[in-house]
C-alpha cells in the first residue's frame, strides 16, 4: 500500500538536533482521533515504528479499546525519516538523501513535545505507549518529560538498543549499501536499488518472525501457500511498497544509537536514566521476540521505581507487538486498559 495521505502537518521550524545539525524548515507530520476536552487531560501519544506510518497504529485505537477515541485524544507523530514527516526523501539539498543529519530518539521526543504544547498547550499525558522504535520513543517520552507522563507502555521494543540488535541493523545496512544501484544513497529514483532491498527483506524475515513460526508455516494461516511465496509476497512486498532506502537507513541509525543514557543530563548511564522515570511503565516484550528478548527489558525494569514486565506469549516473534495476530492483540489492550486504571 503506498503511504497514506490522511493527515496533517506542524510547522517546526528550524530544528536543531542533538548532534548539533539543524533541520531548516522541518515539519511533523502527525494524525489525532478522537477530541481534547477542555481541561486537556485526555491525551494518549502514540509514536510510529520502523518504517511505519501513523495508519500502522490503528489496530490500537477504536470504540471499546483501551485506547478510546470515544473517550481520549489520541495523537500519532510519525517519527522524522519516516517519509510522511521531514526525511532524507524530501529535504531540499544539500541535506537530502544521503546527507541528511542523524536523529536521535531524543530528539523525535523533542518535536512531539513541540507539537503537544505549542499546538493545543497541553500539559500531561495519560498514557505514552509504542511498539519497536515506538517504545524507544516511550521510554525516551518518560525520561525526558517525567513531569508530563502520566503512565508509559513501551511494547516489543527497549531503552537502550543491544549489541545482539545491533549485529541485524549493520546487516540489513550492509545488505541495502551492497547494491551497485545504491551509490552510496545517490541512486536515482527511476532506479532503485531493489535487488539490495529484496537482500533486506530476506534479513528482516529471519529476525522479524520466530523458529516456531515457521515451523508451524503460520504464514499460510495469513494466506501464503508456500515459504517463498511468503518471502517475495509479504516480505519483499512490504519493503519494495513505497519505502524509500535513505529513510530506512536513516530510521536503522537512530534505532542502532538508541539509548535512554544519552539523554541530555545523564552522560551516558542508562541505570540512572531509567531511575528517573516517575509513572508507572509496563513493558511488554515478545517471548520470542529475536531481537528485543524479554530478558533486555527484565533489565530495564530493575531500575524503573513502579516498572513491571508482562510477557506476550506468541510465537510471533517481534510482530507479537505490532497488530498482525488478534490473540497477541488482546492481551496488549487489556494490559493498556489495566494500565490506564491505575492511580497515575
């Protein structure tokens, strides 16, 4: 599906980012559902995963979930690089493409801030949650700004990106930057480097799904009649869809660098950063999640004063959190909707 046309735009501004670049004219491009009341305490944000656009977060939001938009206003910024917001595809040069200045996940937390308060002055937060990136984006929400969020629900992602994580970010870099058509990300765009996003695709299978997964060939329940036709048709698919390669790349950096410790005041430390968190944060990872394993935010959750860990029991791997299996999908609303009962 090409990307969705359905939303509108914040103006930023000059934006300059934590590694000291400036960002000329940004724009945020964001969607809300349902209506801010009076008092401005009904707000939910819901940050964007990799790759993804703000329609990719909708298997959360409806009549009768958690998230409500009968009863909350939910806003869903799609991170920069994402194609839909300013990204390396349509900044003007000589920032374009493969010159466009790093993100951070600091950073994407910083022009969200921007949008909630100078648009509609709102101050807390009744919920921040995201899946993947997403959840990096929440964690970074609740140690930067713990004095607005209110409750924090980080799903099939961490706060600080591991090693093990790292080795299938560099690969799937590798995997892209390998084609001859991707000169070094100036590559035309009537001549995509599709044999190295192809190469990326077949990375992504590996990772995104578990052994069981394929064990059972769940991916002819999803209406795929063998394994490759379940590479080429959804995975190969999905990234040859209207992605464009410098975005992605973009988005793998700020994935790669991810780390709550980085945050502007902590030099480094992570522990201490994630100790400064003051909502209750329950983090739901993927029991056979290949790159965010529970046992990471097991980790995390020590040093979070009110964190808990509730394990999503799937076989499906890193998609467990990402809306594609109904059962896996339950069990998150009814922990978000546990979550935002509680005294925040």
């Amino acid at each position: 599906m090409p990307a969705p046309t359905d939303f509108e735009i914040f103006e930023l501004g000059d934006v300059v980012l934590q590694h000291g670049a400036t960002l000329r004219g940004a724009r945020l491009a964001y969607k809300t559902y349902g209506t801010l009341n009076a008092d401005r305490s009904n707000v939910i944000v819901h940050p964007t995963w990799f790759s993804a656009w703000h329609d990719a977060n909708e298997w959360t939001i409806g009549s009768g979930h958690a998230c409500d938009p009968d009863e909350y206003f939910i806003v869903v910024p799609n991170q920069l690089n994402n194609g839909l917001s300013t990204s390396p595809s349509n900044t003007a040069p000589p920032f374009n493409g493969p010159y466009f200045p790093p993100v951070t996940f600091y950073d994407q937390v910083e022009v969200q801030y921007r949008l909630l308060t100078e648009k509609w002055g709102i101050e807390s937060v009744e919920l921040v949650l995201g899946s993947s990136m997403g959840a990096g984006q929440t964690y970074q929400w609740a140690v930067s700004h713990p004095e607005m969020v209110k409750r924090a629900a980080p799903i099939v992602g961490s706060p600080r990106t591991s090693e093990h994580n790292q080795v299938f970010l560099k690969s799937l870099r590798a995997a892209l930057s390998a084609d001859p058509l991707f000169q070094g990300g100036r590559y035309s765009p009537d001549a995509l480097p599709t044999v190295g996003l192809r190469a990326f695709a077949r990375i992504y299978a590996g990772w995104g799904l578990s052994q069981a997964f394929y064990w059972r060939r769940e991916y002819e329940a999803m209406g795929y009649s063998s394994l490759e036709d379940f590479l080429v048709g959804f995975w190969e698919g999905f990234w040859l869809d209207d992605r464009d390669p410098n975005n992605l790349l973009a988005m793998l950096w700020t994935w790669e660098q991810g780390d709550v410790g980085r945050t502007p005041g902590f030099d480094g430390d992570t522990e201490a950063a994630l100790r400064s968190i003051r909502c209750p944060l329950v983090a739901m990872p993927g029991r056979t999640d290949l790159y965010f394993p529970p046992e990471d935010e097991e980790w995390a959750s020590q040093f979070i004063p009110d964190g808990e860990v509730r394990v999503i029991d799937s076989i499906y791997g890193h998609f467990a959190g990402l809306g594609f299996n109904a059962p896996d999908n339950e069990f998150v609303d009814a922990t978000l909707r546990e979550l935002l009962q509680r005294p925040a």
